[in-house]
C-alpha cells in the first residue's frame, strides 16, 4: 500500500492498540488480564500491558515503543501519553480523509505543541522557594497521585511514606536501581516494611550454616567473586608420576590452596562474607567454627547494593586483603520474615540504598503492587529534581486546550483547524477519566469547560471519586511539570512520525523469517487451545 490508504491503515492498526488501554486510565481504570508463555499477568500499568501484548503491526509498534520510553524517562504517565497519541492520530485521520496534506498536519501540530508547552510553564507552580518540610509533602503528594490509579490505591497513605522514605535515601543522582524491592507471600498488604539498608533472601547453603552465628553489631564485610570450593585446579597439562608419595602432594596442593584463601579472609578480621561465586561446604563448617557467617551466589543486584550502603569493595582475589576493601554495618542479622529467611544490613554509614519488603495473599498481586511503587518512585524522583508541579485530575490539559484554541483562532489558514484538532485531542484526558468512573462525561466537559473558559480557573479538574469536578491542586492532587511536558512532546512526536509514513516497502529476504514466526505463533495458538481442552 501506499498514499493516503497506508497512512489511514497505519492510523487504524494504532487506535486499535489504544483502545486495549483506554479504559485503565485514572483512580477508577480496570486492568486487563494478560495471558502469555510466562503465565498470567493482571495489571493496569500501560507499559507493563504493551510490553506483553504481542504486536505485529510497524506502525503500532512505533507507537508501543512511546510508551516504553515515557516508561524509562518518567516512570508514569504511560497511558496518558499512549492515549493522547491515539486522539491526535484520530484527529489526522479526518483531516487526511478531508484531503488536507500530511506535511500540513504535522506542522500545524509542531505549532500547537510549542503553544501547550508555553501554557504549562505559565501554569507550572514553582516548588524551589518551598522549606524542607513542605517540598516532603509535596513528593508525597505526588507519590499519592501515582498510587491513585493502582491497585493499592486504599493504601497510598502508608506506601507514599515508604517510597519518599527511600528515595530520600538515594544519592544526588537518585538511581532507582539502588532502591530494591523483594517479594514475600503471606501476611496483608500492610506488613510491608522498608529496611534502612540492603535485605535479600538467603542464598543456597551448605552444611554447617547452623552453626554459624546470625547477628553481628559493627559487623565487617568482604565480598567477593571468588569461588570457595574444593576442586581440583583446571589446568591444560599433563602430569606423570612414578609413586604414590607424588599424587598426595598434588591432593596436598589443592587443600592448601583453599585453606591459604579461607585464613586470608579470616586474618583480614570481616565476620561477613559474600561471594557471587560459590562458597561450598568445607569453606561454610570452615567460618562457622571460627564465628564468622557467609553466603555464597549472592545475585550482582544486590552485592551493588550491599557495596554501595557499606563501603565494600568487589574482590577478584583474597590474597593481600586490606583494610579498606572491608566494608561496615550498624547490625547485620538474618531474620525470619513470613515463610522465607532474610539477610539484613541495617545502619550502613552509607545510607545510600534503600529495600522495600512486599508482603501479600498472592504472588500476582504482589507483582502488580511492586509495578505500582516502581512508577511512584519514578515520579517521586522527578519531582525531587524538578523545579515545578501542575495540577493534575485532567485540570492542565483543559486548560492546554483552551489556551491553544484561543490561540489557534488568531491563525489563518488550514493551519488553524490542525490547531484547534490539536486542542480538542487534549481533552480526550479529562473525558476519558470521567468514562472510566462511570460518570457523564458530557455533563463533565460542560462544567470544566464553564470554570476554565468562563472562570479562568486552570485547577479544576475531574473528581473521579464522588463525581462532578474539583480543585485538583487544593485537594492534592498533584503531578511534576516534566511528566506533562514528557506527555506532549512525545505523543505529538509518535503521532507526526505515523503521519508522515506513506508507503510500505517489504524486504524479500525477510519474507520467510516472517513465515517462519508466523508458523511459530500457530503452532503456541494451537497448543494453548489443547491445553484449554
């Protein structure tokens, strides 16, 4: 295909995407079940649901790749920005079919965007003056907004503590890598904890770990990638002997070997080890008579983490082990939380990690409420960086619309119309929170409309929890400037993008890989269906 049908044709394969996700936006969304290879997935994250829908379409794939990358740069808003790319492109669709020029369309909608992205710092409230205490709720106002829309929505108030607590704990840099979040089954929603520290699940152990002591104060830490095991040294030679007395001395060498590594870490004066590598059975009864406890195929998530809170060094060798590579906690413990064993470091001099500790009835909600808390900390670590806050609830995007609808009316040409299509796909935000709260969105948009146009009021958004509309900024409900401006610049880009693509060109070396995939996709339909009988 070519010309104005494969541009109407990549426009349709993209709506149909958008509206998978259209109705789980906002407080009152509905989440999609997912099923796939992996299992069964229940959430309404749009990232998450993108990722694990099975796309086929290159222009809905371009589209789907929008909301990974609001995803990674932002953490939330994913929906939003999938959804306002799918109205602009519904806009365009009309404007193609009327006959108007895609070069036309896409600069009328640059002309909008530059006019929206103007209105928002205009709109934006400066948080810089602001003291320590009130820029603290602030974050958890907006960590609250985030969490609104998920499935611990009822607990907002007790996660939105939990993860401004840990991302305060971050470095200037704020990685949210370094924030990490373990899954334990049992116990209610509410038994979640956040440790001051590194926590993992104990590693394989071998015997003798019983004996090992489990809490140590002031406690010293070595970690290596060094494996402590008793095997024979792998060397590419070929040795002869002419009697017995020759042999030992080889089996001598090897237990010397381990032996020299195992006193190298104990002379260095660490009552803590770590390895990536195993730590065998011999090395495990050798620290535990000496008091010293260890743990071995420790995953390199958390050594980074256990690094950077103590100030360890990785070691690629226990031979020469000094001082300074040895790393410190307040209290180091292995401790029982619900039916798994956990290694805690507590009171590191470098508070620079932090892990939240999920707890839950089942192992799906307790997925889908760690995909939660990554989104709020995303926007928390944002917001922590950015200068500025908007309403939120749908109240800035009407008042985007209004302004460049205002705007657009001053424009002559076919420019214009572009531009004020532009302004009504901005109020697809606050229309469709309003459908998916089960309210009259028509009589919605009229209200918004009065306080916005009539009014001049910019912070009256949707009140999704007892209808009508409401003063977003007044009641809370907050969101960082660059969550919205990330929004615009990257829908209104996907959408341009789409447009500008007229003509279709397959590679004929890739036709059988496509015949290839697709006889893989019948033969996974065919097998899910026998399953299901």
């Amino acid at each position: 295909m070519k010309g104005k049908e494969q541009i109407i044709s990549n426009i349709e394969a993209c709506l149909a995407v958008v509206e998978v996700i259209r109705t789980t936006l906002g407080p009152r969304g509905m989440d999609k079940m997912i099923i796939g290879d992996n299992g069964t997935t229940i959430s309404n994250d749009g990232a998450t649901i993108i990722k694990l829908l099975s796309i086929e379409h290159p222009a809905a794939k371009s589209l789907a790749d929008v909301a990974k990358s609001q995803d990674n740069e932002i953490g939330d808003g994913t929906t939003s920005v999938m959804i306002f790319a799918g109205e602009l492109l519904k806009e365009a669709k009309q404007f193609i079919n009327d006959g108007i020029s895609p070069q036309i369309i896409i600069n009328g909608y640059w002309k909008a965007l530059q006019l929206a992205r103007k209105r928002l710092e205009e709109c934006a409230i400066t948080i810089n003056d602001k003291s320590e205490d009130e820029k603290r709720n602030l974050l958890l106002r907006c960590a609250q907004t985030s969490l609104n829309s998920k499935l611990i929505a009822n607990y907002k108030e007790f996660f939105s503590k939990m993860v401004v607590e840990a991302v305060e704990k971050l470095e200037g840099y704020k990685d949210k890598d370094l924030i990490g979040i373990k899954h334990v089954t049992g116990g209610s929603i509410t038994d979640s904890l956040l440790i001051d520290g590194v926590a993992f699940k104990k590693s394989f152990s071998y015997a003798g770990f019983e004996q090992q002591p489990k809490k140590f104060e002031n406690a010293k830490i070595i970690i290596l990638n060094v494996e402590l095991e008793l095997k024979s040294e792998k060397e590419n030679s070929e040795l002869r002997i002419s009697n017995p007395e020759d042999f030992q001395s080889f089996v001598d060498a090897e237990w010397k070997i381990i032996n020299k590594k195992l006193e190298n870490i104990i002379n260095s004066g660490a009552n803590v080890v770590l390895s990536k590598l195993p730590i065998g059975d011999l090395a495990t009864q050798y620290f535990a008579d000496r008091n010293v406890f260890c743990a071995g195929r420790v995953t390199s998530e958390d050594i980074e983490r256990v690094s950077k809170a103590t100030g360890a060094s990785l070691l690629q060798t226990c031979n020469d082990i000094s001082e300074k590579s040895l790393g410190t906690c307040g209290v180091f413990e292995e401790k029982q939380i619900g039916a798994e064993r956990f290694n805690l470091f507590q009171n590191c001099p470098n508070s620079k990690t932090a892990t939240i500790i999920l707890r839950g009835g089942a192992e799906q909600f307790i997925e889908e409420a760690e995909r939660s808390l990554n989104d709020a900390i995303m926007v928390v670590r944002r917001a922590s960086k950015a200068a500025s806050i908007v309403s939120g609830g749908g109240a800035i995007e009407m008042e985007l619309s209004k302004y460049v609808r205002d705007e657009g009316m001053k424009i002559s040409g076919k420019e214009q119309i572009i531009i004020l299509g532009f302004a009504r796909a901005l109020e697809v935000i606050p229309k469709t929170l309003a459908q998916n709260s089960a309210l009259d969105a028509i009589e919605i948009m009229n209200k918004l409309r009065q306080k916005h146009y009539k009014e001049d009021d910019c912070k009256f958004g949707v009140n999704c929890f007892e209808g009508g509309i409401i003063d977003t900024y007044v009641n809370f409900v907050w969101e960082p400037t660059i969550l919205k401006d990330n929004i615009l610049n990257s829908a209104t880009e996907a959408a341009c993008t789409i447009i500008s693509v007229d003509q279709t060109v397959k590679n004929p070396k890739s036709e059988q890989a496509i015949q290839d995939q697709k006889k893989k996709q019948m033969q996974r339909a065919n097998k899910l269906k026998a399953a299901k009988k």
